[in-house]
C-alpha cells in the first residue's frame, strides 16, 4: 500500500486526470437535467452510482496495468500473492472512497442534495468504494496477463458489478427517502464484498503464477 500511495503521489497526473473526470461529469450532469428542471430523486441517485461505477473502472483498471513484468517477478521474489492482492484490494478502496466522497459532494453541490440520512449514504458510499474496489482489482490482475487489457477490463468488469450496484442502489434509495427500512441491502452489500474479498484472496495466487 505504502508503495501504491508513493506511485500515486509521483505520478499525480493520474489523479488529477480522474478528479477532472469526476468534474467534468458532473457538469455535464447539471447542463443535461438541472438547467431544464429539478432532478427527481430516483433518477438522481441512479445517475450519481452510474457517475461513480466508471469512475471507479478508469480508477482501478491501472492497479495491475500500470505493473511491468520485471517489476511483478520483483514482487514475485519479495512477498507472497496474497499480500499483493490484499494490499491492491485496500489502496484502492482508500482511493475510491476518497473519489467518491469528492463526487458527492461536487454532485450534491450542483445538482442539490435530497438526502434525508447523510449518515446512512455515507455508510453505502464506503461500502461501494470497498465493493467496486474488491470486484474491479481482481479483474485488473485478469485483465494484465491478457492481450487487449484496456478492452478487457470493462468487458468483464460490468458484469460482475452488477450485483453490488444494483445493491447500492437500492439502499442508497432508503437513505435518500430517510426511510427506517431494513437493513438487509446493507448487510447484503457487505456479505458481497466480504465474499469477493475471500475469492480474490483464494484465486489470486494462481493468476500470480501463470
């Protein structure tokens, strides 16, 4: 992780890029909808997961991308797979929590904010954040030992996120209406994240040696 960050922080052109993506969405957002109504409160909560799925793809498809092969047999030499895995799982998670509470808060700043439980869609904001970041980084490693990575990573990432959004949605819905509905898409939502974390952690070492 420590090694993550310093790349990032070196290489800050790749974070601006991204925060500008977060901006310039957005804004396009407000032009599309705001300037010709009031948002409705379903459509604005779909929008804002939609904003936030790819920006978590461009954020996450460089985890393993950017990594030469001399560089992974460097790795190979150091630590173990599951070390690697885990690590990529948590800076990224970190990252995108951290994308996704900037894209909130620019969100909520242009296009109004009808949250009624702030507490609540922060909670499903950090649980996105880790569940984008579980799902999308093992697709990253996939995608790496194939030709093609860059058209690879979203061809199989959609698919497998389907769940975990649809789950965000629907309880970011209960947060947004301050509705005290059940907790089951919370705990869903964990249940999904806890379980690809543990299939990252189980299926990744044999990726690492291919």
């Amino acid at each position: 992780m420590q090694k993550d960050f310093r790349l990032e922080w070196r290489q800050r052109a790749a974070l601006n890029g991204m925060l500008l993506y977060v901006g310039s969405t957005v804004f396009v957002c407000y032009l599309s909808f705001v300037r010709g109504g009031v948002l409705p409160a379903p459509a604005w909560n779909a929008l804002l997961w939609i904003i936030l799925l790819f920006t978590a793809v461009n954020a996450v498809a460089k985890s393993f991308l950017q990594e030469s092969r001399g560089r992974l047999l460097y790795y190979y030499a150091l630590v173990r797979p599951e070390a690697v895995i885990l690590a990529k799982i948590a800076y990224n998670a970190v990252l995108l929590l951290g994308l996704g509470l900037v894209a909130f808060g620019a969100y909520s700043l242009v296009l109004g904010n009808p949250v009624q439980q702030p507490g609540r869609f922060t909670l499903v904001v950090a649980l996105g954040a880790l569940g984008f970041a579980s799902s999308l980084t093992l697709i990253s490693g996939i995608a790496a030992k194939a030709q093609n990575s860059n058209t690879l990573m979203p061809v199989l990432g959609f698919p497998v996120v389907i769940p975990i959004l649809l789950q965000l949605i629907k309880a970011a819905k209960n947060a947004l209406d301050g509705l005290d509905a059940s907790p089951q898409p919370l705990y869903m939502l964990l249940g999904l994240n806890l379980l690809v974390v543990a299939v990252s952690y189980l299926l990744y070492p044999f990726l690492w040696r291919t």
